[in-house]
C-alpha cells in the first residue's frame, strides 16, 4: 500500500530537517518554500534527496526528472513521488 501524500511530506521534511537544516534550526520549511532558492538545499543535497527518495519509496529518479518541478519543494517533491508510485504499481 503506498503511503498517503500526508505521509510523503512527512518523510520528506523529516529528511530535510534531520539531514540538510540540522545547522538552521530556526529555519520554518513550509511545504512551498524554495529550497534550492532558500539554500535549504543544494547539489550534494539533491543527491542526498535522491539517494533517500529512491531508498525510503523504492522509486527510480531518472536524471531528465532531476527539475525544480519535480524537486524544488517539498509540495513538488510528494506530488513527484506520488506520481512515480502510482505509476510503478498501475498494471501494464
């Protein structure tokens, strides 16, 4: 069973907070905020993203999907994820 959108964010802030705002915790991330825009984030980060997206959801990110649409925020990064779950357990 996938995990709900409300579950993905969860997941995703927890990683951000724990692995990449652990030097700003004052820092308030908001599901829009623009983490490569706000220096939440940056490109060892995205790889960290990934390496923990891939891992946590069993999803594959291909590099073509490595965008500000897809990773630029934590609302684009649950909706992204969704996307790839739903897509990984359609029927063919």
């Amino acid at each position: 069973m996938n995990p709900t959108p409300s579950e993905i964010a969860d997941q995703v802030r927890a990683f951000l907070r724990d692995n990449l705002l652990y030097m700003r915790p004052d820092y308030l991330l908001q599901d829009h905020s623009r983490l490569l825009e706000e220096r939440v984030i940056d490109s060892m980060g995205v790889m960290e993203l990934i390496g923990f997206l891939e891992q946590q959801f069993g999803i594959g990110v291909r590099d073509e999907e490595v965008t500000e649409v897809n990773l630029g925020t934590v609302a684009a990064i649950t909706a992204y994820v969704g996307r790839k779950l739903d897509d990984t357990n359609r029927p063919r």
